[in-house]
C-alpha cells in the first residue's frame, strides 16, 4: 500500500524536487529564521519594492533608474516612520498608560452597579470574578511592559541592524535582481516545469496579496485617524494605527482592535451621543472596508475559504508568530498552489477556494 501511494505522488522527479525544496526552504526558516530575520526581512521588502519597478520600467524608463527611484521613496517613508510617526506613537502609548488606572477604576464601578440594575441576570460573586479575572490579566502584562523594558539594550541592537543593514540589503537585492535570479536558475534541476508552475501562481498571488494589505492598512489608518480627530478622541493616532494594523489578521484582529476603541470612547464620553456616534463611524468604516475596499484591492487575488485561513493563522501564527500572522495568507495560497499543480494518477484536482 505504501508502495502504490509512494508511485502513485511521487514518481515524477520533478515533484520529489518541488518537495525536496518546499522541506529544506520551511526547515531552515523553522530552525535559523530568527538569525536570518533580516536577511529574510530585507528578501520581502526588496520582492515589494520590485513590483513597483516593473511598472515604472516599461514606461521606457532605464531599471537602474526606477530602481533608484523606488528605492529613495522607501527610505524616505522608512526616515518618517522613524523620525515622525514612532515619536508620535510613544508619546500618545505613554499617556494612554498614565490614564490606564482611571478607565479601569471607571469601569469597574459600572460593572458593580449591573447586579442592582439586573439582579436576575448578574451577581456581585459573578462581577467580582470577572474584575479579579482582568486585574490578573493586567498584572500580566505590566510584568511583559518590565520585562521588555530590562531587555531594552538587546532590543535596541535589534533596532540598529534592521535600520542599518536591512535598507542596504534591500538596495544590492534590487539592483542586483537579474543576477541573482539567473543564479537561482543554475541551481536548480533542469526538469523543473512543475516548480516554475507553482511559482508563478505564488507570485502573483502573493504579490497582490502583500500589496494590497499594505494599501489596505493605509486607507483603514487614515480614515479612521480623520475621523477620530474631527470628532476629538483622544490618542487618535495610536488607536487608528492599531485599527489599521489589525487588517493584518483576518477576523481576529478588528474584533480585539475593536476594544481599545470603545473603552477610550466610553472614557472621554461615557454613556452620551458622542460615544455613539464615533462607534457608529468606526463601524461604518469597518464594513466599507470589508464590503468595498477589500474587494476593489483583492479582486485579483484567490478567495481561500474562512476555515483555511483561520487555520492558516493558528498554524503559522504558532510557528513564527507576528510574522507568521501576517504571511498566513499567502503561506496557505502557497499551500494552494502546491495541492492545485500537484500531479495525481486518477485523481481530478481541487482547490480550497470559497466563494468568489
């Protein structure tokens, strides 16, 4: 039996090559991907940052050129993330800590006043386990906050290689990108159809993918950061930048995003028409997101099925945490593509596409 299924997956060299390399590639990002963090980091940016020279080099413009070109711009939106918008995020973090002990003290005192207003419903033993349950949870993270604070040299060394070393290893990787490839080529076996087929779908479906995220992540941060400011909630940066990096994690990441929100709201605002009209825009912004914006930026993208993904997330979230989270997506279109080219005797083909 062993023996059938082995002929019947494997008996063409090319996909004991494919596998061959799939194994080696995930094995070692498994076992040196934080040595090669940046390395990898710098891999990703410069795969990016490639697709925007493509479209500038056939308006009959030299790829030395576009690639300069491309490659100061994500300096300079590197230079104002750094100079400009971490600043800013600290600054509005480090007050939101400092009123932390008051939205708590606030919010403990409604909930004690629900068992008098819904006795049939809720009891004060009820309401205290829930307190006791989110003070242990805060002491918990104020114990991350100081352990993340003792490692602040490592971290900062950390900082200095990926500002450092990252940027000038994004730049040799793009002007260089030709070369390479063509080195990557003369690695590799000569029957290698089957790899080149995978690569293609992957390409392009995880290049729009990336992109569209990061255009995503963009329009979310600011229209919800104009529409905090106009209507005056407080740390409206730091709040519509969450919101905007929660796109990052399907499902999971508006719902937890969605807390710090209300609870700044209800803080500044309490029970009044104020709260509710801003939950009401921040809700409305999030399903023109999900109903327009993610279609109008994914329409050429494969529509994996709810389940895929959110298992997709657990898996490579587990393995390579934040990183994992993020490239969940396009790791599982990867998958995809694997299962769709993958040959099989007898077999019909299927994919793990929902609804389009």
């Amino acid at each position: 039996m062993i023996k059938d299924w082995f002929s019947k997956n494997f008996s063409d060299p090319q996909v004991v090559y494919l596998a061959v390399g799939l194994l080696l590639i995930f094995g070692g990002i498994f076992w040196f991907g934080k040595t090669l963090a940046p390395f990898l980091t710098a891999i990703v940016i410069a795969y990016l940052l490639n697709g925007l020279v493509d479209p500038i080099s056939r308006l009959h413009c030299p790829r030395l050129v576009a690639t300069l070109l491309v490659y100061v711009l994500f300096v300079l939106f590197l230079l104002l993330i750094i100079f400009a918008l971490i600043p800013m995020l600290s600054n509005q973090a480090s007050q939101l800590v400092q009123q932390l002990p008051a939205i708590i003290t606030e919010g403990q005192k409604t909930l004690m006043q629900l068992p008098q207003q819904y006795p049939d419903f809720i009891s004060s033993k009820q309401v205290q386990e829930l307190i006791s349950m989110i003070q242990l949870q805060l002491g918990q993270l104020g114990q991350r906050v100081v352990s993340l604070s003792l490692s602040s040299v490592v971290g900062l060394i950390s900082i200095l290689i990926y500002v450092i070393l990252v940027p000038m290893m994004v730049f040799f990787l793009m002007k260089d990108q030709a070369r390479i490839t063509r080195w990557l080529a003369d690695c590799l076996p000569s029957e290698n159809a089957l790899a080149k087929q995978v690569w293609k779908q992957v390409d392009i479906q995880i290049g729009n993918y990336v992109r569209g995220k990061f255009w995503e992540v963009l329009i979310v941060w600011w229209a919800d950061y104009v529409a905090f400011r106009v209507m005056g909630l407080p740390y409206a940066m730091l709040l519509s930048v969450l919101v905007g990096l929660s796109v990052l994690v399907p499902y999971v990441g508006a719902a937890v995003v969605t807390v710090p929100v209300i609870a700044v709201a209800w803080h500044t605002w309490g029970w009044s028409p104020g709260m509710f009209y801003l939950v009401s825009v921040y809700l409305v912004i999030q399903a023109l997101d999900g109903s327009l914006l993610v279609p109008l930026l994914f329409s050429e993208v494969v529509n994996l099925h709810p389940v895929a993904i959110m298992v997709a997330v657990l898996f490579f979230g587990g393995i390579w945490g934040v990183l994992g989270v993020f490239f969940a997506i396009p790791l599982a279109t990867l998958v995809q593509a694997v299962m769709v080219a993958w040959p099989r005797a007898g077999m019909v083909k299927t994919d793990i596409t929902g609804p389009s």
